[in-house]
C-alpha cells in the first residue's frame, strides 16, 4: 500500500520459493507473545468472538520480500493462542470468561486445526469448517455483485488459466504468475481461491453476528432471537481489500471485502444500516470507488440504491498512498462517505483521538440522525509508529483504547447494540520487540478491549 515499495521479479527465487510453497515448509512464523504491550483489561461474558481464518492462505504470496506476506496471520493467530487459549491466561477463569471460536474455511485445513480445544479450557476452541461449495459459489456471486462481473472473471480466468498451464508442462500447480496493477499487487495460481475464501469468511462473521441461520442459497433469512448471545466477527484474512476499486486490483488488494461483508448483510436485510469505520493509515479508496460506482448504475438493474444504506469514513495519513481523501469532507452521490486525513507524525493525543472523536463517531452513529444495524471495522493497523509503509505514530495500546472509545459511543448513540464484525487490512510489522508494537499486540489490544 506504499508508492515507495517496488519489487521484481528474480528467476531463482522464484524456484526456491515456489518449491517452499509447494512442499509447506517455512511458511508459519511463530512468536512469543508478551504482554507488555497489553493493558489492564476485563474481558466480557457477553461478547463470544467468533474469528474466521484460512489457513491456506499462503497460497497467495510474492516470490520475493513483501510486506504483505502469510505470515502476518500466522502471528496474529499466535498472538491470539496465546492469550485467549492457555487456561491461566486471560479470558478463562470462571469469573473471567471469554469464549473464542476459530473457524478455519480452507479447502484442506491445517492437520492442528480439526476441531481441538487446548486441554483444560472449554472456552477456546479451533475448528476445520471449510466453505461448502454452495458458500464459495455464493461468495462469487457477491463479489461480482460489487466489482465489475469481467473484472472477477478475468481474475478466475487468469489464475486457472495459468495453473492449467503448468500442469500441462508438467509443473506444480502451483505458481507465480506477476503483477496486476504495474506494481505491487500479485498473483498466484491461487490467488482467486484464496481470495473468494477470505471473501466468504467476511460473509461468514457477517452471518455469526446478525445471528443470521441460513442456507447461503436460499433468499430468506431466520434471525436468531437472543441479541445478546451473537458474537463479534473477527475476519482474520488476507490480503487486505479495501483499496480494491470496482474493477481495478490496487494496493495489494484484489477483492474489497467489507464491500463484500456489507453487499450480503444488505442483500439478506433490505431495510439495515451499516457504517464502515476504516483506521487503516491508507485511505480505502475502493470502499468509496464501488459506493460511487454502484450508486450511479441503479444498483445493477436493482429498483433501489441499496448504497444509500452504508456510511463510509475514513481516518489515514495525508499525503500518503493512494493520494486521495486529501481534505476533510463529507462527498459521493448519497453523502455517506467522510475522509479525515491525519498528518503524518500524528499520535494518538497529538491530532488522531481528536479526529477519531469529533468527527469518525458522529460520523458512524449519531442518535436519531443515523443508528446502524452493522458496523463494520476495516481494522488495518499500519498507522503503528513501527510501520514502514506510513509516517503516523500510534502504539499498540492506542488501538485499545480507541476500541473502547468506540463500543462507548456506539452504546450511548444507538438506541438498540449494532452487530459488529472486524476484518484484517493493512499492517505489516512482525518484528517483536519494536518501540510501540507490532501488528499481533495491536491486533490484541483491539480483541481484549471487545467488552
């Protein structure tokens, strides 16, 4: 997501890398968790956070270095084992409890992955759940609902096309195929898949925190009755997605997944709100691309503008990559997108906590005026001091307290508790030990403040 970050292509790397991917190996990163980088916090009873994963995800990777990389997920669920799963640690006691179900979609998910809890602790639990052929089918549906349909296909086409290919020659089927956009964002022969998988694991939260009960083929959906008992989502996937535009592959990104999410919470529910609160450090001009697209084409032949019922807001360092969103204002067809720039070297009290409350939360949920059914979090976490795709100096801590900030004003704004999801942008520093944090103590500080 950075105009700065290049890379190129390297013949023997490619073999290298390609043979790693082939045979699995290399590929997870483990980390100590610390918890310095953690603060005091209670976890609720109430909130049962239901985390969506693709383990194969690595499929889709560059053949040199790239900040955008599996690993980023491997540490994450690390980081998250190790809080949520061993059972003197957080979120377990019997007075303490926090329930933390991880789902993993992919086709053959990992061996450790096949429906395990950690012995003694009842409340974390992994599980294999792969998306059914119905839900891969459905998530096509959607994204072609919010990205040009030949834009979708070409991408399918390209990807099979290749694997066919070296098959053909005699080759794993797996392979680099290049850059799409003239930059940075690649592909893999399976780049398609990987993405339609995390698309559906965006779907999947959707579905678990609505309480939607649904065959994904049938058009109506049974609510479930108790409010209380839906979980947070938490779609832990990648790559990022919300620089992808209606019919162009940018910024690392190849499907806009909360576009995605909130198509398919619209399209089950004519009549919901949602708001899209963004805090990645780059403006997700994707989100606003398709908004405006699909606002002005009728809705794709549909008799009414189902964008009218989504709000956008934005916070990212100006100037910085894709170099929109560069002043304060509300704009688009139906008013519902606001971007607020923040200044690079911005800390957390020093320009950012003023932007995020005067005007990102009125923004996303204001009594009376606009009180959303779905908010979803297009959580990127590069605005990290350690980044090194952007300028803004947040810490890890920073992310928890904004968590917070937000659940209060949403329970003072809303006359009735929105649903609520939060799905991986950006974020690309795994090093431990780094001034402020790294991705995974971000990541945490978010999940642990979710009371």
């Amino acid at each position: 997501m950075s105009p700065s970050f290049s890379v190129h292509s390297n013949r023997i790397l490619i073999t290298i890398l390609l043979t790693a991917i082939g045979n699995g190996q290399g590929l997870i990163a483990r980390q100590h968790w610390s918890k310095s980088y953690l603060r005091s916090v209670s976890l609720s009873a109430s909130s049962p956070l239901h985390i969506v994963l693709d383990s194969s995800q690595y499929l889709h990777r560059d053949i040199r270095y790239h900040p955008e990389c599996p690993e980023r997920i491997e540490h994450c669920l690390s980081a998250i084992r190790g809080i949520f799963s061993s059972v003197d640690g957080l979120g377990t006691t019997e007075e303490n409890k926090r329930t933390v179900h991880v789902d993993d979609v992919a086709s053959i998910p990992s061996a450790s992955r096949n429906e395990c809890c950690v012995e003694g602790n009842t409340f974390y639990q992994e599980f294999s759940s792969p998306l059914t052929a119905d839900e891969f089918s459905y998530a096509e549906s959607v994204l072609s609902s919010i990205h040009a349909p030949e834009y979708v296909s070409s991408l399918k086409n390209k990807c099979e096309s290749s694997r066919q290919r070296r098959i053909d020659e005699g080759k794993d089927p797996l392979g680099w195929i290049g850059y799409i956009d003239g930059s940075d964002t690649f592909l893999t022969t399976e780049s398609y898949n990987v993405g339609v998988r995390a698309a559906g694991a965006w779907i999947r939260t959707v579905n678990s925190a609505l309480g939607i009960d649904i065959d994904v083929c049938d058009a109506k959906a049974r609510d479930t009755p108790t409010a209380s008992d839906k979980p947070i989502g938490v779609a832990l996937t990648r790559p990022p997605g919300h620089h992808a535009m209606y019919s162009v592959a940018n910024g690392f990104c190849l499907f806009n997944f909360a576009m995605a999410a909130a198509y398919h919470a619209i399209r089950r529910h004519r009549n919901i709100k949602i708001s899209i609160l963004d805090w990645d450090v780059h403006f997700g001009q994707g989100i606003m691309h398709i908004l405006e697209k699909c606002s002005t084409e009728e809705s794709k032949g549909s008799d009414w503008d189902w964008t009218s019922s989504i709000r956008y807001v934005s916070l990212h360092q100006v100037p910085c990559f894709p170099f929109e969103g560069q002043t304060r204002k509300v704009q688009g067809r139906n008013k519902n997108v606001l971007t607020l720039p923040i200044q690079p070297d911005s800390t957390w009290h020093c320009g950012y906590r003023e932007m995020f409350t005067k005007y990102a939360l009125p923004f996303i949920s204001t009594s009376s005026e606009w009180e959303p059914d779905l908010v979803i979090v297009s959580a990127g976490y590069d605005a990290l001091d350690s980044d090194e795709l952007a300028s803004v100096n947040l810490v890890a801590t920073d992310y928890g307290e904004m968590t917070k900030i937000f659940l209060h004003h949403i329970d003072e704004s809303a006359s009735t508790k929105p649903a609520l999801i939060f799905g991986l942008e950006g974020g690309y520093q795994l090093r431990e030990g780094v001034a402020g944090g790294n991705l995974s103590n971000a990541l945490i500080n978010t999940l642990v403040s979710l009371d």
